[in-house]
C-alpha cells in the first residue's frame, strides 16, 4: 500500500528563502534551454514527433538517458534506497536490466518498423485502428502518471532555490518546461537532451564526489568506498543490507519485473529509437543510453548511505524522515555536508534538468499518441502539418495544466509514482510490442483483448490504491486489499505480462492469421540484410496491404 506525500520537513533545507547563485544558475540554464528549442524548433511534423530521424548514436544514447534520469532517478532512487535498504535496489535492477531487454530484442526491430510513435506500430502492425486508439489512449495515461512525478521533484527544487512555496515551484517550473516542448518538438527537445544529460550528470557527480571528500569518506571511487557508511547504516537499520527485513520476496520480484517490463513498454522512451537514422545507430544508441545511465545509479547508493549518516548526526533519526526530506536526499546530503550555496543549488539544477528533459519525452510522445496517432489516424486522415503541430501542441497545453494541478497533492513519493507508470506501460504494452515483433501470428483480436487485460491489471491496480487518498468517502486503505496485496500499483506486472501473453496467443490462436503483408514486415524486422539510411521494413517489404478495422 502507498503512503500519501507528505510537504513537511523537520531539516532547515527549504527555510533559507532565496538564494541567489542558485537562482542565476538555474535562470542561465532555463535561458539556455529555451534558445536551444527555439532554434531548433519544429516546421513539419517529423521533426515534430521524430526528429526528422537524423540522431547519431551517442547523442541519442545522452538523451535516452536524459529521458530515464527522470527526478525520479536523480532524486527518489537515492530515496528508496535510503528507507527501504536492499528492497529499494530493485529500483536500480530493474531500470537497468531492461536495457539489455530492449538491446536484444527490440531497439533495431522498433527502427527497422519504421514509424512515427508506440500506437503507430500497434495500430499497423495490428491492422486495427481500435489497437491503435488503445495504444495512444495508454500512452496518454502513462505520460498523465509519469509527469505528477516530475512535478512534484520540480516543486521542491524550486521550493529550495527560489524561497517560493511548492505549490508556486511547480507552476513555475512546469510552466517554462510547457512552453519550450510546445515551441521545439522532439528535434529542440532531442537536442536539449543531450544538453540535459551532461548538466544533470555533471551535477549530480560533483555533489558526490565534494560530499565524500569533505566527510572523508571517499576519494577517487565514492561508487565503491562506502562501505564503512553503508556498515553504519545497517548497525542502524538492518534492512540498509539485509535482503527482506521489512519486505516480502515476492513484492521485490514484482517490482524489479514491473520496471524490466516498464523499461520496454515506455512510449517516450521506445521513440528514441525511431529517431536514428538506421537499426544499427538504434542498438549503439541503446548501449551507450545503459552506460549514461550507469554513471548515475552507480552513485545513488552511496548518496543513500552519505545522506543518511548526515541526517542521522544532524538532524534526527534517518527513518523518521519525512516524505519531502526523503525526496530530496540528494540535495539535502549535499546541504548536510556544509558544502558551499552554490555547489548545491548546481546539485538542485541538476534535479531541473533531470526533471526538465523526461517531462519533455512524455510531452512529446502524448502529443503524438493525439495528433498523429487519434486526431489524424482516426478522425482525419487529410490532416495538415498545421492542424496535427496545432493538435499536438494543444495536448502539451492541456495535459501540462491536469498533471500540474495534481502535482500539487501527489499521490505518493516520487519514486512510487515513477513505479506506477512503468508498470502500467510494461503491463498493458511491453506484451503487444514484444509478440508484435517477435510472432508473426499474433492477431489483431488477440492485441486488442491484450491490452485490455492489461488495462484491467495496470490501471486497475492504480486506481485501486490512489482513489481512496482523494476520495473521502472511502477509507484511505486499497478499495480491495487483497488485490493490492497481489497486484500493487507499482508491481502490477509480474501478473499482468503472463495474464496479457497469455490471452494474445489463446486469443490469435482461435482468430484469422494475420495478412500476409503484415508477416512480411514482420520478418523484414529480422532480416539480416542491412537497410539504408532513413529506410524501414515498410519500404522493403510491403506489398500493398489490408485495411485497418472500422
């Protein structure tokens, strides 16, 4: 069960009112930001959604990584681990581990099929413009979960370098990242995010490294040197090392396979892909996204254990902190630490920027799910680039303005509702994509009946848990504890994914096969044969084709 977030902090972190350095750094960096979009702003919508398919490698690799090191990594994975010892580094597995998912089996088949977005390739590779409006429906409910998180990090570093209160922290800062993915697309926001990365990992890096030299806990390798810390922590709380002290095996299982799963079902990450120019600059832009990424989680042990013995020596006892201290951890270590206002207000604009780029790929892939893949697939095929550019940047509008009112109360701590997404994502898509490439067989009945099950699982098991927190009539428990014992709303997949393989192969298996135009593309996914620049299975494979249900 989720705990409800909490706004109040016993530490002096948010009491320093505003803080100048801080704030012309994070200005400078807004500025920045902002004249990159501008300058790479979008004129045609494959610029718009995919970025005209012209990234290279390693930056594609910076801004996948830019997209996973959401808030939720930089800030809430260095939080878990904190509070919730070895279960929390489930965190860590499962983000990691499926990258080597998407290495093997999906990135150079996602580029190889050759479309604009995640329900794109549902709706034709299923031949179903219902698949597709099912896929862009879900698309727009992770990005609606996903971006709560990100609000609710950047309110607090807000919170923190402008003296102002949460709530005028999210406006704030929600409102500039709005307005720069709304001008630029994925082409700005691409380039943005290569930016992004090298700020949030440079930030974050230097915050550590000064915390473990100033504390003398560590010198070169702080990755590795705190092992004295971490021995500490559990002298004070046992399951900081001890595997399920305060946590069952199953929910740690169902967590790191929700996240796995998640990893490969993620819309605005899965996008990434279709910006490379071929398949084999999307497997390198994977390989090079893992070890990005890497460089961040290795750290966030060691700011857990840091972070946690200086709370406990300055404020109180480390498991007594509140949900904002906790969600802060990182900036709060550097705080604790003594080191100088503008080390940590550079720490606290590394969270911005962390935040700042994943809120740009959930933007973009929601503003495509309803202007490419609803407004133009299935209401107007005719559309113009005007209208669908109108369409997409309307969704950003409308969509920022919901999550950021939400974010104002959120539902729980930031890395719970990262979690939440991720297992929706891997539950309800993750199963349509992976068969979708991998059997040809797979029917469009079967995707459709799929993803319903998932829904029912994913989403069910949300609603499930956070509707009693805004509902008073209901008691703040699950609405059905037994369910949320089994499929929490974080963890949802480890039943989901079986339950939704399962109904699409008994399902296809008892429906008519698939056109043969569409086996054909599939196994173009897997030809040996290397494709030209900008070519895709369609261009190689097709062969007329069968039109998509009503």
């Amino acid at each position: 069960m989720i705990e409800p977030f909490a706004l109040e902090v016993a530490s002096d972190l948010f009491d320093g009112g505003f803080k100048l350095f801080p704030a012309v750094t994070l200005v400078a960096m807004l500025a920045v930001f902002l004249g990159v979009g501008w300058f790479f702003r979008v004129a045609a919508v494959d610029e718009m959604w995919v970025a005209g398919r012209s990234i290279g490698a390693v930056e594609n690799g910076m801004a996948i990584a830019a997209n996973w090191m959401s808030v939720a990594a930089y800030l809430g994975v260095a939080s878990t681990v904190a509070l919730l010892g070895y279960f929390g580094l489930a965190y860590v597995v499962g983000w990691t581990t499926g990258y080597f998912i998407l290495l093997i089996f999906l990135a150079a088949q996602f580029r190889r099929f050759g479309k604009y977005t995640a329900p794109d390739f549902v709706g034709d590779r299923y031949y179903s413009d219902l698949g597709r409006a099912l896929a862009a429906s879900t698309t727009l409910l992770i990005a609606f979960v996903y971006i709560i998180a990100q609000g609710n990090g950047l309110g607090l570093m807000a919170q923190y370098i402008f003296g102002v209160s949460y709530e005028v922290g999210v406006i704030l800062l929600m409102a500039i990242t709005i307005g720069y993915v709304a001008l630029s697309g994925m082409l700005g926001a691409t380039k943005n995010m290569a930016l992004q990365y090298v700020i949030l990992i440079s930030a974050f890096l230097l915050g550590l490294y000064a915390t473990g030299w100033t504390q003398g806990w560590s010198t070169v390798l702080p990755f590795v040197e705190y092992g004295n810390q971490a021995t500490a922590m559990a002298e004070i709380e046992r399951q900081y090392t001890e595997p399920f002290a305060n946590a069952t095996y199953y929910h740690w299982i169902a967590l790191c396979v929700s996240l796995i799963a998640g990893t490969c079902g993620l819309p605005h990450v899965l996008v990434r892909f279709y910006t490379a120019d071929n398949e084999r600059n999307a497997r390198w832009a994977t390989v090079w996204g893992l070890f990005f990424t890497l460089l961040l989680f290795l750290g966030t042990a060691a700011y857990a254990a840091f972070g946690s013995l200086l709370y406990q020596d300055n404020v109180g006892e480390y498991t007594e902190m509140t949900g904002t201290e906790s969600d802060t951890l990182v900036v709060l270590t550097a705080y604790l630490a003594n080191l100088p206002e503008w080390l940590v207000g550079i720490v606290a604009a590394g969270a911005i920027a962390a935040g700042l780029a994943t809120t740009a790929g959930l933007f973009i892939s929601a503003s495509s799910a309803a202007a490419h893949d609803i407004y133009t697939n299935l209401y107007k095929e005719d559309a113009t680039q005007r209208e669908q550019l109108i369409v997409g940047r309307s969704t950003i509008l409308v969509l920022g303005a919901i999550v950021t009112y939400l974010a104002l109360n959120p539902p729980a701590l930031i890395a719970e509702v990262v979690g939440m997404s991720f297992a929706l994502a891997g539950t309800v898509l993750f199963p349509v994509f992976f068969l979708g490439l991998w059997w040809e067989d797979a029917t469009r009945e079967g995707a459709i009946a799929g993803m319903v099950v998932g829904l029912f699982f994913g989403f069910g098991s949300i609603v499930n848990e956070v509707l009693p927190q805004y509902v008073g009539a209901l008691s703040g428990e699950a609405i059905f504890p037994t369910f949320a014992t089994i499929v929490p709303a974080t963890s949802s997949s480890l039943v989901g994914v079986p339950a939704v393989m399962v109904t699409i192969i008994v399902v296809s298996q008892f429906t008519d096969d698939p056109p043969e135009d569409v086996k054909r593309l599939v196994r173009q996914c897997h030809s040996p044969e290397p494709m030209e620049k900008l070519q895709s299975a369609e261009d190689v494979a097709t062969d007329g084709g069968t039109p998509a249900d009503d």
